[in-house]
C-alpha cells in the first residue's frame, strides 16, 4: 500500500466561529419549519409531511450542536489558558 501513503504532512485544521455558525444554521432550520407550517395541510394532502419534520428535526439536533461547540468551545479555551499559565 505503498502508492496511499501521504507524501506531505497534514495541514493545521482549520479553526473558524464555529458557535456562530452552528447557531446561525440552527436559526434557519426552526424558521424554515415556522415558513412551512401554515401550509401543513398542503403538505400533508401531497405527501410531503416529512419537509415540516425534517426541518423541526434539524433545529432539535441544531439545539444539541450548540451545546455541543460551546462545550469545545470553553475547553479549548481553558486548554489554552492553562498552557500559557507559568509553571509554579
């Protein structure tokens, strides 16, 4: 397996405002179900039901992210504090 080795270093990974970006995508999927939901009825005749859940379902799982990255979030800063702490 010679040929699949990397023949580089991996890069750094990027570090972004992932909190942000977490909330921001969480704040469309809820609107995106509040846009559709006067419609239930429509989608419920056509069969397309499942367009209301799923967006309900990625602001839950979007609420879950949140706490999530803001959890990463705080360690990484207490890691980086902590390293940068002088030994006693």
């Amino acid at each position: 397996m010679a040929k699949w080795t990397p023949k580089h270093e991996a890069p750094e990974p990027l570090e972004g405002p992932v909190v942000a970006t977490i909330t921001g995508g969480t704040i469309v999927w809820f609107v995106l179900f509040l846009v559709q939901l006067p419609f239930y009825g429509w989608f419920d005749d056509h069969g397309h039901l499942w367009w209301l859940w799923t967006c309900l379902a990625g602001g839950g799982l979007g609420l879950i992210g949140i706490w999530y990255v803001r959890k990463r979030d705080a360690a990484i800063k207490r890691d980086a504090a902590l390293r940068s702490a002088p030994a006693e």
